[in-house]
C-alpha cells in the first residue's frame, strides 16, 4: 500500500518532524514556551487575589462533595484499589490515599455537586482536575505557596486555552478533556520540569485525554469521575516523565491532535497570543448556588425578581426561560421523579422548582425522596425552556426569564452576568456564605471566614502543603 508524505512524516522521530517540509505547526511548542516562562512575577495582583480565592472556593467545594450519594462508593473502590497512603480526602481528615487513587476521589468530590467555577467564555471548568491534581502531589512537595498558585494559574491558562479555541459546541466533557492537559502542564510546573519535560507531560497526558458528554447527557455518575480520571491522568504523565518516559509532541494541532479529533479548532494563533492577557483566572465565574453553571442565570432572574416583588411557588403560573442553544442542550432536560442526583442537578425543571419552594439550593436535596416531591412534580410541569436564535454555539447567556402569577402579573428579568460572574461578583460576606453551606453539607467544623482568610493572606513563601494541610486536615 502506498504512503503519502503528509502520513510518511507521522512516522519520523521528533527531531525531522519538526521540519517545516512536512506541514507541522509549532503550536504544541509554543504553549509550552508560555507554561515554562511564566514564573511568579507574571502574575499580577489581581490574578494572585483571584487564585487565593478560588483555591479556597475550590477546597471547600471539595469538603461539600462529601455529601453526594455516590462519593464513599467511589472512596471504597479507591480504597480498594490503592490501600493507605499518604494524601488526604477532602471532608475525610482521618483517610489518606496513594495521590493517584486521591485525586480520583477528590476530583470526583469537587465536581459531582455542580458547584465549582468555571470559566464561562471557553465553557471550561477549569479548576476541577487541576486542583485534584495539585492537592495530591503537594502531600510529597515542598513548594511555596507562590509555587502553587503559579502551578494553579498555568492550569487553568492551559485548561481555558484547549476550550477557548474550540469552534463548535463540546463533544467531549471539557472539564475532562481540557481539563487534562491543564492539571497536566500544572503537575509539571509544580516540579519545576524543563521544557522538555513539559512537553513529553503534555503528550503523555493528551494519551490519556477521555470522557465524552455522554456522561453529561444522561446524568450518570461517571460525569464527576471524568474530573477524577483527569486529575490521576496527569500526575501519571509526570510520574513517567520523571522516569524517563516520553510522549508525543505535537498533540495540540498535528495529525491526530487535539484540535483534529477532540474539538474542531476556531483560531490557535489567537487563543495563544491571549496567554496571560488577563490572566484567565481572572475571568473565572463562582457557583452560587449546587447546579449547574447553566442554571445559574434563571437563578439569579428568581432571586432579583422576588426582591422586585416577593412571591411564593404557589403563585406561579409560569417560568419561561429563553436561552442560547448549549444552554439547551446542557440542562433543558425533563424532570423525572426516578432521575439521578446528576442528572437533577443538571435539570433546569428540578433546581427552578427547588428554587421556588426553597429559595435557595441545597446540596443534600439531591436523593429520591426530595426529587420526587409531589410539589415539585407539579412545578416542573410550569416550567418551560426555549432556545432563542444566539448563533454562538458555545454560548451561556445572554438569557431572558420571564415569570407569570397566578393573577397575570407578568415579569421580566434580562441576565447578562448571573451572580458569581465576573461582571456580577460575589461579595466577601457571599463567599464566605457559601463556605459555610459547603461545610454544613459536608459535616466540617472548620470557621468559614478564617478559613477564606487563611488563604488570602499567607505568604506566598509559606510552605503550600503545611498550608492546605492545616485548612483542609488530613495529610495533604
């Protein structure tokens, strides 16, 4: 059988496939030319107090996942799997894992209620897998706390990079897929690995990108543990290089690459030149409220609505929320009172309903006897979700909720930024809040506010693991 040249050049070693004769890009190159000079310096004040704060958000997510049905199913085959080690749970101070089998679980901890940040522009969850990763590896790691927010700020450059550049909606889980690489590139920066480590980290981990929105679409369990699955995907690419392991090089754009076969590319140059400017950290958004990211905005419409003009969930004829299509295809889902705990907590129709009976969302109202309350059988049946004609299909808003009473009182809420965006903030005294509900949900004793504090004001000289060691227990 002939071979072309463009196939032939897949089977050269690295050092010819880098010739231009042969039509490969040097995208791969260059993100890694960016992981390895980004140093601590690079980080501007307003990225540094936003990677303080969402490592905070983002442990104590981890403490509140405890809480979900599944969690100590996945703690017990991880157990199985591993036996002791040396790396803590979040939520759980007396059990600790070999750090492959805890990232698994805490990934899965930190995912599995909803309630992590995301980064709405690239519809990344881009703190997930990376945190996991990093909170494992520290238990064996004597960097500062300046080495680790770097780590964490690489990660979710990297994680934002491999979403923002994609054209179409996602196929692949992309908290899970470009979640990968991210932890990946924040595993290799927290060893201080040269770029050619890096690189070989990036193949290695882009060997193992999986976990497609299948999961997503049905609500399965298996969601939560791709982040889990991302997490232990990228301290094994490190793990390998460190013993002298290599990987393929050109995995963001080359024959088979990323941007071939897991997401269709919009502009790679473009998304490169946008490295660190801002700082994506920066543009990350807070979950108020357990649910998902694409719930948040008709939430919010609830909230500001009823401060408008209080109502109850009896007085309510209708909620109608006009959204752009991924929000659609995300979480208009019909409400079944057999439903998962997943798959609720991606149903517009269930958290709208939760919302109005509750006036909030509560992570442990997420089991059986809850999803199938007669009240809340009768409110998803007024609740209705329609795709307007936003052409972007990676859109999350803008979103229109309109609410009818009762009495035909009708009104209407334009949401732009829903809370916790970065054009629609949270307070301190919010965050805090939100702390304390993530440890109320996880049985933890620890004072929210001191525990915020903790993280904003160490010295980023501090030794990170005696940091989170005293914040979240355990032997992390």
């Amino acid at each position: 059988m002939a071979i072309r040249l463009s196939d032939a050049a897949c089977l050269l070693p690295p050092s010819t496939r880098a010739d231009s004769r042969f039509g490969f890009d040097t995208h791969s190159a260059r993100l890694i030319e960016l992981v390895a000079k980004a140093d601590i310096g690079s980080l501007d004040p307003a990225a540094i107090n936003a990677l303080r704060i969402f490592l905070a958000d983002t442990l104590a997510v981890g403490i509140a996942g405890k809480c979900n049905p599944a969690a100590d199913g996945v703690l017990a085959a991880m157990q199985a799997v591993g036996g002791a080690g040396h790396v803590g749970c979040l939520g759980r101070p007396d059990i600790a894992l070999p750090a492959h089998q805890a990232a698994v679980i805490n990934g899965f901890q930190i995912h599995c209620l909803e309630w992590d940040g995301l980064h709405e522009p690239s519809v990344v969850i881009a703190l997930c897998a990376t945190i996991a990763a990093l909170h494992a590896d520290l238990a064996s790691s004597d960097a500062t706390y300046g080495d680790l927010l770097l780590a964490f700020a690489v990660g979710v450059e990297t994680a934002v990079f491999f979403g923002s550049a994609a054209a179409t909606a996602p196929r692949f889980f992309r908290p899970s897929a470009a979640g990968t690489m991210g932890a990946a590139m924040a595993v290799g920066k927290l060893r201080g690995y040269d770029r050619e480590q890096l690189h070989n980290v990036l193949g290695l981990a882009y060997s193992q990108v999986g976990g497609t929105m299948q999961a997503h679409w049905e609500g399965s369990e298996a969601l939560a543990l791709q982040v889990g699955f991302a997490a232990r995907a990228a301290l094994t690419a490190a793990d390998l290089v460190a013993h002298g392991i290599t990987g393929p090089h050109e995995v963001v754009s080359g024959k088979f690459g990323y941007f071939t076969l897991i997401e269709q590319p919009e502009d790679l140059d473009g998304a490169l030149a946008q490295w660190g400017s801002p700082w994506k950290i920066t543009e990350m958004a807070h979950k108020p409220f357990p649910a998902g990211r694409a719930t948040q905005a008709v939430l919010t419409a609830l909230l500001e609505l009823r401060a408008e003009r209080d109502f109850d969930a009896e007085d309510v004829a209708l909620v109608r929320a006009e959204v752009p299509s991924l929000i659609g295809l995300l979480v208009s889902r019909p409400w079944s009172p057999k439903m998962s705990p997943a798959y609720a907590r991606l149903c517009l129709e269930y958290i709208v309903a939760r919302m109005l009976l509750d006036r909030t969302i509560d992570p442990v109202r997420f089991t059986d006897a809850f999803i199938g309350e007669d009240d809340v059988a009768a409110l998803a049946q007024r609740i209705e979700c329609v795709v307007d004609d936003n052409p972007d299909p990676n859109a999350l808003g803008p979103q229109t909720v309109t609410v009818t009473l009762k009495d035909g009182t009708k009104m209407q809420r334009f949401v732009d930024a829903p809370l916790g965006a970065p054009g629609h903030p949270l307070s301190a005294a919010q965050r805090i809040d939100k702390i304390a509900r993530c440890f109320a949900a996880g049985g933890w004793k620890g004072d929210p506010a001191q525990f915020m504090a903790a993280f904003e004001s160490a010295p980023l000289d501090q030794k990170a693991r005696e940091l989170v060691l005293a914040q979240t227990g355990g032997s992390a």
